[in-house]
C-alpha cells in the first residue's frame, strides 16, 4: 500500500498556504531514505509542481534537528546564489513553510515537508554522457564555495558516525554475528571480502583527529542522483538531499561522488560483468572539482582524494550488507535480496579500483 494516498495529500495540503486543486499526487525519484511525492496543483490554468516527503524518522529520529539544518543550509545557499545573480528559487532547494510557520509537519504518525519542486531536471542514475559528471563535480565543488564561511556550529550532527567507517564496520561485525535472519550463508564470500580489508577503515578518521584533514561542513551524500541537471543543457541546476549536512571532511564527499558516477551499470545491477570502475570518469570528476575548489582545497586533501575513493565504496558496500543482514530495516529494498546486489556492486567497484589505485593517486600531482 502506498504510504500516502491522494485524500493524505488533501489534508496535509490544507496546513499550507498553497493555491489550487490537486492535478496529481505519484511517487517520484530513485531515494533510498524518504519516500518522495511529485505532487501538481492547478490554480486558474496554471500548475505548479512541489516535492512533498515523509521524512524517514527511523533514519532521521530528531526531525526537529534535521529540518533545523535543512533550512538553515538551504536559507545561507539562497543567500549567496542570490549574491552571484544567480536564481535561489531553482538553484538550491526552498522548503515551503506551514500555515503555522514550521517548516515540517507531524501528519497522523509521518512527518512531512513539501519543497518547490525545480522542474524541468533530470537526475542521472549512471553517467551516460561523460561531460554531465564533470559538470556534477563543479556543481559540487561550487556548492562547497556557497558554505565556505556557513559557521558549522549551527549544525546538529543529524547521524553521529556518519562516515566512520570504523564504526561503520563494528556495526557490520555485530549484524554478521547476529545473524538475526540466517542470511550468513548467503554472502559469506562477501564478509570475507570486507574482513580482508580492516586497513583501510580508520585511515580518515585518524587523518580527520590528528587534525591532518580539516572538518568542514560537507554533503555527506554525494550521490550522483542528488543533483539535478537541466533537461535540456543538461547543465547542473541544483544539488539536493540536504539530509546529511554536517561537519566531515571533503574526502568523503569525493570518494562518495566516485562510488556512484564512475560505475559502468548502476548500483543494483545483477550482472557483474557489467559493473566496472570507470577511470575516465575518476580523472574527469577529478579535474573539475579540484580546478574548481582551487585554493580552498588543502595538499593533503587530494592526497587523500584516491584512496577515499576506495574506503566510501566499500563502506556502502558493507552498509548495504548490514541490512541486507539485519533484515532490509534501513534502505528501501524492491526485493528480498536487493541489498545483498547492491553491496556486490560496490566490492566489484573496490576491487577494480584497488587495480587503480597507483594510477589514481599519481593523477593528483
Ligand atoms: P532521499 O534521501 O530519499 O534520496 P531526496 O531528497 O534525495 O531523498 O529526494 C529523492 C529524489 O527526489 C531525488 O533524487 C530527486 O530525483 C527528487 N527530488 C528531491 N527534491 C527535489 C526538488 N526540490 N525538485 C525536483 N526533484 C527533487
Ligand atoms: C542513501 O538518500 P539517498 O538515496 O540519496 C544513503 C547514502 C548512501 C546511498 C546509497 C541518509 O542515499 O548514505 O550512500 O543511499 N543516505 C542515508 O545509494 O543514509
Ligand atoms: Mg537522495
């Protein structure tokens, strides 16, 4: 059953302060985390498109901090692009607020937001024309030139650990330990994978505490489905999914965009032979966000920039097994092994990459 009907979206709309009658209310996008609605109102001829969500509150449970962050990042990125001529209706997003001024909504036991919908984009599950993920990289890098001087206290660290991959793999070892839905036997070659791999985990975490790699405040989801590209010049238009702004550092931010855009099939495909790690992706992803970032990006940063590559892909890839173990309880899944395809995805990923890696890392200089 849907999780919200059109007669849900009737009454949540009644809070707002929005114009017209509801044209149509359909699921929309390619998220994991929130269930996300395309939802079209007509007003005397005219219709205008808003992107309501229910929030995830499993992932997300302080929506009061989640929102917080949201607005005030979407609110100081409207006010630079506004200061850059550019247009801060289309170019990041704009929360819609309540008839009561809150910019969520508690609806029967779901909290929901409504967004301006920016319309005529695409978002992109795998890079088909190559130029479109260097311009993803610029978009990226530019988005970070918006927060440059965004004072990060302001911000609650809406999932402690997000990237910690350390912990990220403590976690893992419990669900394997566990075993709550006897799924063990099914991927033991996988956990082996991720065991043979230790070294890697608290390589950033350890660069971030010695204070070798600066906190910054960073996307912390820089999947290639979180910008939208004009349909047409298929130029960046906007990044998205402000869900999990917080402090953390630049190399995730690289290593995540390189997980997602420099596959040559998309993250749940079966057939393995068809997921390869693109190298001309990595160099041109590379090129624009370290051109772009100019200065503002530190040596030991793009030192860093290969090897994260490889930590983020394979700490989705042990996410992905995690709840594949602990029974589907975090992503959204289409079928029952669903995550254990995803994660097979990501380890084909790591191990092209580990046959990169001196390649990779000779790039930067
Ligand atoms: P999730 O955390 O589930 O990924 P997102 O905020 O990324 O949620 O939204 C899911 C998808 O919905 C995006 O990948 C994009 O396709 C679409 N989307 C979200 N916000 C907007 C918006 N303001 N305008 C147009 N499309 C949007
Ligand atoms: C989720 O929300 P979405 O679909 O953009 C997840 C990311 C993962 C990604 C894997 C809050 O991203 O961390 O890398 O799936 N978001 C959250 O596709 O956990
Ligand atoms: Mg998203």
């Amino acid at each position: 059953m849907a999780v919200l009907t059109i007669q849900d979206a009737k009454a949540i709309l009644a809070k707002y302060p929005l114009k017209g009658k509801i044209k149509s209310f359909v699921p929309y996008g390619e998220g994991h985390i929130n269930f996300t609605f395309l939802l079209t109102l007509t007003n005397q001829a005219q219709e205008t498109g808003y992107i309501l969500q229910v929030i995830n509150n499993h992932v997300f449970p302080s929506v009061s901090h989640l929102m917080s962050n949201y607005v005030k990042v979407s609110e100081y990125c409207q006010q630079q692009i506004k200061k850059e001529k550019g247009n801060p209706d289309r170019e990041t997003i704009n929360v819609i607020f309540t008839k009561n001024h809150q910019s969520y909504l508690k609806y029967q036991n779901k909290y929901i937001r409504i967004l301006k919908y920016i319309d005529h984009t695409i978002t992109l599950q795998i890079v088909k024309n190559p130029s479109d993920f260097y311009h993803g990289a610029i978009a990226f890098a530019n988005f970070y030139r918006f927060l440059n001087r965004f004072n990060a206290n302001q911000l609650y660290e809406i999932i402690p650990n997000f990237h910690n991959t350390q912990k990220r793999y403590n976690d893992f070892l419990k669900a394997v330990r566990q075993d709550n839905k006897k799924r063990k036997r099914t991927c033991k070659k996988e956990i082996n994978f991720i065991n043979a791999r230790k070294h890697y985990y608290d390589i950033i975490i350890k660069m971030l505490k010695k204070k070798e790699l600066p906190l910054r405040v960073t996307h912390n989801d820089t999947k290639l489905n979180n910008v939208l590209f004009d349909q047409k010049t298929h130029l960046p238009v906007a990044v998205i999914d402000l869900d999990t702004i917080m402090p953390g550092s630049l190399c995730y931010d690289f290593g995540d965009a390189i997980r997602s855009g420099c596959n040559s099939a998309s993250e749940d495909e079966k057939n393995l032979n068809k997921v390869h790690f693109r190298f001309d992706l990595y160099k041109l992803f590379l090129k624009g966000f370290v051109e772009t970032l100019g200065k503002n990006i530190t040596k030991k940063e793009k030192e860093t920039l290969a090897i994260s590559s490889i930590i983020m892909t394979i700490e989705c890839g042990m996410r992905f097994l995690t709840d594949y173990l602990n029974g589907d309880k975090y992503f959204h899944i289409k079928y029952s092994n669903h995550n254990l395809i995803r994660c097979r995805t990501q380890l084909k990923l790591v191990s092209e990459m580990e046959k990169n890696l001196a390649k990779m890392k000779s790039l930067v200089k």
